[in-house]
C-alpha cells in the first residue's frame, strides 16, 4: 500500500510539473512581447509615446524621414531584429504598410533618426518604393493609427533588398522568439 502512495504521488508530481509547463509555453504564445522573467521587450521613441501625435518632420508633411527607436530589453538568443510600420486604418479597410526592414543586428539599441542600421534590409512598401514611407492618411480624415512593431528573431533572413512584406512575414515564421508596438497617430 505504501509503495501504490509513493507512485500515485509521484505520478501526479509529473503531471503538476507538465502542466505547469505547459501553461507557461501557452503563455508565450500568446503574448510574445511577454518574457515570463517579467522583463518586457520594449520599442521607444524620443519623438512621441505611445498613443501620441507623430510629430510632422517624420511624416509626408515635413522630411519624411523615420524617427528614433530605442530597443530596449531584448530578450535572450536573439540573433537579428526585423521592423514593420503600418496603417491599420488605411482608407480602404486595407492595412498599408509605410516600412519593413530587417536583419537588423542583435545588438542595436536603437534606428537612429534617417538612417538604416549597420547592415539591415529594406522592403518595398505600399507606395512602391524601398524605404521609410512616412504617415500621409488623407487631409480631413480622423488621425490615423501608425504601428512600429519590433520583432525579435532567432535568425537572419536573408531576403534580398526590395522583398515585400508577405514575403517578410513568411520568413519570420517560426523565428520570432518576442515582439513589441509602438503606436502614434497623425491626422491632417
């Protein structure tokens, strides 16, 4: 009888440590920005908060140039960064993408305003170009929702210069190991 308690015990051990396990992947999944250590990845600006007005030098109403992003708290075994900004509230119901860069390095702590880090890569956008492509929602239309998301990835990509945003997205398949929004907003 001892010996059936001891294995029963030990029985539902393992099962309360797999399910604990088990929680915690799901968790993951489901909130990737979320490290269970409690550390956040986090992406910043000195521009503008989150939730707040792009100022104008950084849209089609000034330079067009894209603004100052800090990485911040990147998780560990990261070995490239990937960056896609976008419109949700795109006229058309279509989400329009302003910028995807990638296989920027590990090691940047931020995008420097106008730049391109080091060696990372530049997509095509919604416009047709390579490149930044700064808010422009339609004058008189309520201000728009700008989305810098950062996606922390487990590998370089690779794609080539001028690859498109769905083919980003099918490379970061099963890369991405945290991911972080910023979100301005711009009207005119």
């Amino acid at each position: 009888m001892c010996s059936y308690n001891q294995n029963v015990r030990g029985i539902l051990y393992i099962v309360a440590i797999l399910l604990m396990a088990g929680i915690a992947l799901v968790f993951w999944q489901f909130f990737p920005g979320t490290e269970l250590n409690g550390i956040t990845m986090e992406l910043k600006s000195a521009v503008f908060k989150e939730g707040e007005k792009i100022p104008a030098p950084f849209t089609c109403d000034g330079d067009e140039v894209n603004p100052l992003l800090e990485i911040k708290n990147a998780p560990e075994g990261v070995r490239s960064f990937a960056l896609i900004v976008d419109d949700p509230d795109a006229t058309g119901g279509k989400t329009f993408t302003h910028w995807t860069l990638w296989d920027i390095s590990a090691s940047a702590g931020y995008i420097s305003e106008d730049s391109v880090p080091g060696e990372a890569v530049e997509g095509t956008t919604s416009f047709g170009k390579i490149g930044y492509g700064g808010p422009c929602p339609p004058k008189g239309s309520a201000p728009h929702r700008y989305r810098f998301t950062l996606y922390a990835l487990d590998a370089k990509l690779g794609l080539p210069e001028g690859a498109s945003r769905a083919a980003l997205e099918e490379a970061m398949k099963g890369h991405v190991i945290a991911e972080t929004t910023l979100t301005g907003r711009y009207g005119r």
